[in-house]
C-alpha cells in the first residue's frame, strides 16, 4: 500500500501522469515493529516517518503535503460501482480510456 500512495503521489506532483479512480488510502509510512504485548502477544507496530513532498514544511498548515492517513486524490475521480463489478469494468475501463486520449490531444 505504501509503495502505491508513493508511487501516485510521485506521478502527480511531477506532472508525469494523471490520476484516475479514487483517492489512495494513505498508508505512507514507514512501520516497523516495537515489541509484543504481555498477555495477549499481539504484535505493537509503530510508524517511524513519513512521507512529505519538499524539504521546507509550511509553517500555516505543516502537515499540508503529507499522505499518511490523508492519500493522494486522483485527478479524475471515478468509484469503481457494482455495474462495474457485474460487467467486467467495460465502462469503467472506457472512462479511463477516454481521460487516456485526452491527455494525448
């Protein structure tokens, strides 16, 4: 998941390719193990970073280009529907088609 909110955020922010389907679900981080709990032996995961676009951080809002919990929003937004689901994406790839030819006119 990280990789895939990276890889999105890379493509728009360099202006490389346009976003198509929802926003990304913000799993940035980088999360490593810390230790078990006594009892139960669940394992404790904690995030160690995050992902943020630019060195200078805005002093107004410094949390404005960070993805954790957040996700990259597409440029073209389009839910995936139960009609997609029951009809092998044909209309939800011809959509993506379209916005595909657009960037190439």
């Amino acid at each position: 998941m990280s990789c895939a909110d990276m890889f999105a955020l890379l493509m728009k922010k360099n202006n490389t390719a346009k976003i198509f389907g929802q926003r990304t679900a913000g799993l940035g981080g980088n999360v490593e193990p810390v230790g078990s709990l006594l009892n139960s032996n669940f394992q404790v995961n904690l995030t160690r970073s995050i992902y943020q676009i630019g060195t200078a951080v805005d002093s107004k809002n410094p949390f404005s280009e960070v993805i954790e919990n957040k996700g990259v929003e597409p440029d073209y937004k389009r839910a995936v529907r139960v009609d997609d689901i029951k009809n092998d994406f044909v209309d939800y790839f011809k959509e993506l088609s379209d916005r595909a030819i657009e960037q190439i006119h």
